[in-house]
C-alpha cells in the first residue's frame, strides 16, 4: 500500500523546474493529458540554476524528486534543460522505479530541417557545459553551424513576469542579431522559462525563422508513458494542479496569474536547513 500523501495523490504527474520555466511544460502537458493530477515544485528559493554547478543542480534535483514521489507523484517530467543536463541520467539510477521525462535542447529537428546549415541555440550555461546537449549536437548536429547564447539575465527578467519589457528585448535582441547575420534560419528554445517570449522572439526574428519549443513534444512524450499504464486507478479523471514554490508565495501567485492555467491550488514549500528535504507550509485555511 502507497503511503497517503498530503494532496491525497497516488498517480500525479510530478513536474520541476528551477522557478516559472516548467510552467510553459504543464500547460503543454494539461492540454494534452486532461485525466491525470498535476503536482509542479518551482524552486524559486534558488532560481537562476543556469550557472550553478551541475552537482549543485543534481543535488537540488534530487531532494525535488523525492519530495515529489513522496508527494504522490508516478512519473516526473524534468521541466528544466538544467536539471536535466545535471541530474537526468542521476535521478534514473537512484529511482529505477520511476518513468522520467526529460528536456534536451531540440537540436535534431532543428538540424534535420535546416536550409542554410545554420541553427541558433538559447540555453543556459550549465545545459551548454552539460553532457546530454554535446552529446545530442555530437550525434545529429556535426555538419550543422551552430550558434550559442546564454541570454544573461533572461531568465530573471521572466521570472518577474516581464515578458516584453525593454530589458528583456534588449537581451534578445544582443543574443538574436548577430545570429541572423550569420542566417541561422532556425532559433532553438533550450530553457522553458524562454516559452514565455516566444512572441517577442518572433518579431526579433521575422516570419521565416523557425522557433523550435520543445514543450510539446515533451507533454507527447509524457502521455505516451501514461497510456502504457494498465491501471490508472483512484486518481483517474481528477485534473487538479498543484502548484508549489519554495520562494515567495505571493509572487509566484501574480505570475500564475499572467498565464491560463485552469483549475489549482498554491502552496509555499520550505527547504530545510542541510537541503535535504521540502516541506510544505501549511496555513489554517490551506484544505490540500
Ligand atoms: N528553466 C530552466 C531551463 O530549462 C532553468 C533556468 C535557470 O534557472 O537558469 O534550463
């Protein structure tokens, strides 16, 4: 018997991401997969992960998963280019148990349809030093020019929720030009916080570039696993969405509130002192 957890979950889908990026995965995967209930750990208490240490990442990753097995989760989907270029083979090993979804920079396709030979890829430093990117580049990339941006400061400015603003066009603006003048004529999403300017990107980059966001094919991903399940018991059919942060509430809630999400609840988590686990905190009013 699964132990009962606080959300009363046996068959959530766990998703994490190091604040708001994974977001842009979860409205993917509600749109695709209706049936199931969703449990989302943002771990806003340490956003950026980009240039922290991929053994920090691993790390932070591997207390999130945890906390998210234990929370009642069946499947976790890594909705972080980061924690997956950090942690993703790690967590497979420490929990064989549990189907993983992970991200990687979605260099094939880009690749694979390229007319001028040449791709843009906008991830964060930690996922550019990670194995997984050099090995997907190394395996269906080596007669494509690639060009690299990290985007400084992208990701907190999406963070705040400003998804137009003259900073955040400014950045992508320094990371776009000069790749158009190279002609790239393909824009690779390897960060889910970048989801949330794919607007802004496309008028930096006119109509006949290519923006390629790999949430989609993650949520197709995620419910092939799901449909392998024999027996998707007592959570069947519920399509709540739990939504947790470990930094401030508050702003976490007026971000949620900036995008169409249907149908959750919000919850503040802490971490302990050592790292080692995440605790929800609990109000008088909170009914999990
Ligand atoms: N959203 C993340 C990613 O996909 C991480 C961004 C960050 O925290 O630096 O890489």
């Amino acid at each position: 018997m699964m132990e009962e957890t606080i959300f009363h979950l046996k068959n959530a889908i766990g998703v994490f991401d190091s604040g708001v990026g994974g977001l842009s995965v979860l409205r993917e995967i509600r749109k695709q997969i209706t049936n199931f209930p969703i449990i989302y750990f943002g771990d806003q208490f340490h956003v950026p992960y980009g240039p922290r240490e991929l053994e920090e990442v691993n790390s932070l990753s591997s207390v999130i998963t945890q906390f998210l097995i234990s929370s009642g989760s069946r499947i976790i989907v890594v909705a972080c280019n980061t924690a997956s270029a950090a942690a993703l083979y790690p967590l497979r090993e420490k929990f064989p148990h549990i189907p993983f979804v992970g991200m990687e920079p979605a260099v094939k396709p880009a690749a694979e349809n390229t007319h001028t030979g040449k791709v843009g890829v906008l991830a964060t430093p930690a996922t550019f030093h990670g194995k997984l990117y050099n090995s997907v580049v190394e395996r269906f990339a080596k007669n494509v020019e690639i060009y690299q941006n990290t985007c400084s400061g992208l990701v907190q400015e999406i963070e705040k929720g400003n998804f137009r603003g003259i900073e955040t066009r400014k950045i992508l603006e320094n990371a776009l030009f000069p790749m158009l003048e190279q002609k790239i004529d393909a824009v690779v999403l390897g960060c889910t916080h970048y989801s949330f300017v794919i607007p802004l990107i496309k008028e930096i980059v006119g109509p006949d570039i290519n923006v390629i966001d790999p949430a989609p094919a993650v949520a197709r991903q995620t419910a092939r696993i799901l449909s392998e399940w024999n027996n998707p018991v007592d959570d069947f059919n519920d399509n709540r969405i739990f939504l947790i942060t470990s930094g401030q509430k508050q702003k976490f809630e007026k971000f949620i509130s900036l995008i169409a999400i249907e149908n959750y609840e919000i919850f503040q988590a802490n971490w302990s002192l050592d790292k080692r686990e995440i605790n929800i905190v609990q109000n008088k009013n909170d009914h999990p």
